[in-house]
C-alpha cells in the first residue's frame, strides 16, 4: 500500500508556486499528459497551465511530460508548451521515467512526479523512489479501461487517506 501513498494530494496544481517547489528542493517536475497537465475534453483550453509552467521554468524548474499515450497524442498535446516529453512511458513500470530522468539528467532527490492516478503516475514515482504529488482529474472524459480503474482507484484512495490521515489541499 506504501508504493500507492503520495505525498501530497493537491485538487489543483496551479495553487502550487515555484517557490513552493524550491522549498521542496525540487528541480525537476515530471508531468502525467492525460487529465493532469490537460483535460482530454477540453485540450486546448489550457492557458493557466501554460502560465504555470512559464512560472517554473523561470525559476529554472525543468518540467518535463511523462506518458503513457503515443508519441502522437503526446506531441501534439504538449507543443504549446515547449516542453520535453516522454510517450509510451509504460507507467508503472520504470520504463519511461527512467528515460525522462536520464533525458535530462535529474536526480532523484530533486525530482517530484505529479499525476492524476494512483496506479500508473504514483506508483511509478514511489517505485522510482521519487516524490509524488496526486492531482485531481482535469477532465471528465476518460479512455474506457481508466474509468475502471478509477473506480477501483478511488476504494484505494479512500483507505489511504483513512491510513495515513492525508487530506486534499
Ligand atoms: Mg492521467
């Protein structure tokens, strides 16, 4: 169950500044595509992310895409915001962040892995012995075999808050 807690549930990831993220001792973030750094409804309507991500950046956090959708769902997704990615990552395998982390040359006690799911974005991140950050879904549509899993994700979810006392934010 440890391998699926994250560190911090945060409804909505633009609430966190880069100030924030260098008090962590973050200098690498790497981001889940599908729902966390876009809504799949509503891909294009993303200018508060863009804002955010320019913010980072700025303070020299490098944020990079990590997912497990093709290179062509990817690409053309994460080009407004002129960041690197990794497609096909085979979350939660290790697979694709370990390639994203050696892409850019982060270390992992100063990276942090943000997702909108337990066993796919968080997972990886625990595995990888990096910190997470579980955000809520962007959107409201789904692929059919997520919203399966998100069933049975928010079970998990609610025994680990009652577990470990975590609390939205
Ligand atoms: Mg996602």
């Amino acid at each position: 169950m440890k391998l699926l807690k994250p560190m911090w549930l945060v409804k909505d990831i633009v609430t966190l500044t880069p100030e924030d993220f260098q008090k962590l001792g973050v200098r690498t973030i790497f981001i889940d595509v599908d729902n966390t750094l876009i809504a799949l409804d509503n891909p294009f309507h993303n200018q508060d992310m863009q804002t955010w991500v320019k913010a980072l950046q700025a303070k020299h956090i490098e944020v990079v895409a990590l997912s497990n959708n093709t290179t062509k769902h990817v690409q053309t997704l994460v080009e407004p915001f002129g960041i690197p990615f990794v497609a096909n990552a085979k979350k939660p395998t290790l697979l694709g962040l370990k390639k994203a982390m050696a892409c850019v040359q982060a270390k992992k006690e100063y990276s942090i892995l943000i997702g909108d799911q337990l066993f796919t974005d968080i997972l990886a991140g625990n595995r990888m012995g990096i910190r997470t950050i579980l955000v809520k879904s962007l959107g409201k549509k789904d692929l059919f075999a997520t919203k399966i899993i998100r069933n049975i994700e928010k079970r998990v979810l609610g025994y680990i808050c009652r577990k470990y006392h975590l609390n939205w934010r």
